[in-house]
C-alpha cells in the first residue's frame, strides 16, 4: 500500500485565500488602520534572512505590511527589551514577530515573553499558550506550527475523536501544544502520549500509533518498522543531509566543490510511505502550512484590534 500524500502547499494555499478574503473585507471597513507585522532582527543571520524573505512575500500577496526592524548584534538586552516594548505599545502594529536566532548575551525566552497576548503574532506567549489548557477557551492565536500539525491531521478527513496519538518531541511550539490540542474538547479528544528523549523503547509507542507526530530533528529516527499500518504520519522534522548517488555516494556541487544537501524530515519518507495511511512530505508538508497559519494569526489579532 502507497500512503496518500498530505500537501501541505495546498492547504497552506487554501488558508492563505481565506485569510487574504476576510482581511479585504476588513480592511475595507475599517480604513483607518492596516494590518502590519514588524520583524524584528538582531544581527544578520543567514537562516533568518531566508525566513524574513518568505514572511515578507507571504504578506505582501495577501495585503499585509511588512516592517523589518534591524538592530545591531551587539545590542544589550535591556536595549532589546527597550525596543521590543516600544513596538508593542505602538497602536499602528498589528503583530509582533522576533526573529530568531538571536546573539549569546539576550536571554530569548526573556524578551518573547515581553511581548503582550495582543501583539503576539507566533502564539507564544505565556497567556495565549496557558489558554490552551481550558477546553472551552479558544485562544485568540496558537503557535504556528502545532496549528499547522492540526490542520494537517484535518486535511485527511479522519476522525481525531478517540484515536491514539503519539507525538515524538515535547517543545514548547509543537509537541506540548499539539498535546493540548488534541485534548482541547471535553468530548471529543484523542488519547495524547508525548514521547522525548528520555522516552524509552520509543517503538513501542510509535508503533501502536494511529497518528504520529514527530517533532525532534533528526533525520532518520522514524523507520518504517516504527509504524503501525496505516497511521497517519505528520513528519515536522526539518533536516540538511548530504545528497546521496544510486552508489550511496556523496554528490558533490561541481561549483563549489562541496557536497550537495537535501532537506529531510525524521521520518524515513520511502519506508513509511509503504507502510502509513497518509503521510506528509518534507519539503512540501508542516512546513508549507506554518507560514500561512503565521497570517492566520495575524488576522485574528488585526479582527481584534479593529472591534476593540
Ligand atoms: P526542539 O529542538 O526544541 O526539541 C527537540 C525535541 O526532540 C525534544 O522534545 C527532545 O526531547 C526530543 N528528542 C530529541 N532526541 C530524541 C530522541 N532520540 N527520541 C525522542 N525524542 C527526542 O524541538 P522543535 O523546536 O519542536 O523542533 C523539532 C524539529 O522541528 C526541528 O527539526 C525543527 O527544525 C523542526 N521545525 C519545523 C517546523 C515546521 O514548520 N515544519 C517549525 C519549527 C520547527
């Protein structure tokens, strides 16, 4: 058997028309404000410049404003809590967004936790994350990539009432939010196990599975005979490994005369796929979907502030 691929561009597509409908309406009734995000980068990371890229386009396409906010590397980090407080008080910003990483001397967890519920366009902060907990509280936004683990595990049709779950990887952005998602309905939940790197015998849950997440980073940890048949496997790893030849040889780039990388998941794509119900590719899965929930989010802020 052949799993169902889940394509994750598509239903990133099909969020980004819906978000790109509502926010039209809105901001035709309301043209007195816009819905802005500002990005805010210390330094100048290659990987996040890649990031700010694709957040800037994804905006720009659905008429969102896009503000990148540089400071220097060597910014102190009551200078960075200084500006980040700035921005949150201004009423022309919608979202928030830190860019990560950022240098050695700030304490990132510190200065995220600074940005207010209102503002807080990734879904991190401690009172949208504890509003998770209450199964008859929505919270005004999540963070992006659980929710784009649950509207991957939607997209199949299947029903989440009941079914076992396992979610390798227990962070605090995907695998303990995704937990409380699945558990958010007082009689519709499925049965949650959170499995990590202290988790032994991680087959033995894996195995028994009908959804499996995994969320850890590395590539390779998911073998096929890890799966129950026809589970559904949302794979949210992202990996870098070197490009291989038919020989198992490295491809070298004949430019630079280096090796050749691919982007991987955790899960062995070309075992599970024989073995899994649905299965969700890497590039082209979770990763497509996050940042369209990213505009999702900042939506449901902008709807906000508009009726306050
Ligand atoms: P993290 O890096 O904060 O933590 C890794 C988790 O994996 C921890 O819970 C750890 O206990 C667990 N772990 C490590 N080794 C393990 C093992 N051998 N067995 C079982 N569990 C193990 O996690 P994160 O920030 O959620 O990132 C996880 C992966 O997801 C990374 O590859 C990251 O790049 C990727 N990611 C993808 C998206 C997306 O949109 N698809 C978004 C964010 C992160």
């Amino acid at each position: 058997m052949s799993a169902k691929i889940i394509d994750g561009n598509k239903i990133a597509e099909e969020i980004k028309f819906k978000v790109k409908s509502e926010l039209t309406v809105l901001k035709e009734n309301n043209k007195n404000t816009k819905p802005v995000l500002v990005a805010i980068q210390v330094g100048d990371n290659p990987a996040s410049r890649v990031y700010i890229k694709n957040q800037k386009a994804s905006c720009e396409e659905i008429g969102i404003e896009y503000n990148l906010k540089q400071l220097d590397n060597s910014i102190t980090e009551n200078d960075l809590i200084n500006e980040t407080q700035k921005i949150c008080k201004d009423p022309s910003v919608t979202g928030i967004i830190l860019q990560m990483p950022l240098p050695p001397q700030i304490n990132a967890k510190k200065v995220q936790m600074l940005i207010s519920p209102d503002k807080d366009v990734e879904g991190i902060s401690p009172i949208n994350l504890g509003k998770l907990l209450y199964s008859d509280i929505k919270p005004l936004v999540a963070p992006c990539t659980a929710l784009s683990v649950m509207e991957c595990i939607k997209s199949t049709g299947e029903q989440i009432k009941g079914k076992e779950v396992v979610i390798v990887g227990h962070s605090e952005i995907v695998g303990k939010p995704v937990c409380l998602m699945l558990l958010s309905s007082v009689m519709e939940s499925a049965t949650p196990t959170v499995c990590h790197i202290a988790s032994k015998e991680l087959s033995y849950h894996t195995k028994r599975a009908e959804i499996l997440i995994v969320a850890v980073g590395k590539a390779g940890l998911i073998k096929g005979n890890m799966i129950k048949e026809g589970a559904i496997v949302i794979d949210v790893g992202i990996n870098r490994v070197p490009l291989k030849d038919e020989n198992g040889n490295p491809v070298i780039d004949e430019k630079s005369g280096k090796p050749k990388m691919k982007t991987v998941g955790d899960v062995v794509f070309d075992e599970a796929v024989n073995i899994a119900g649905y299965i969700t590719p890497v590039p082209g899965g979770t990763g497509a979907v996050t940042t369209s929930i990213l505009l999702q989010n900042l939506l449901s802020l902008y709807k906000t502030q508009v009726n306050s």
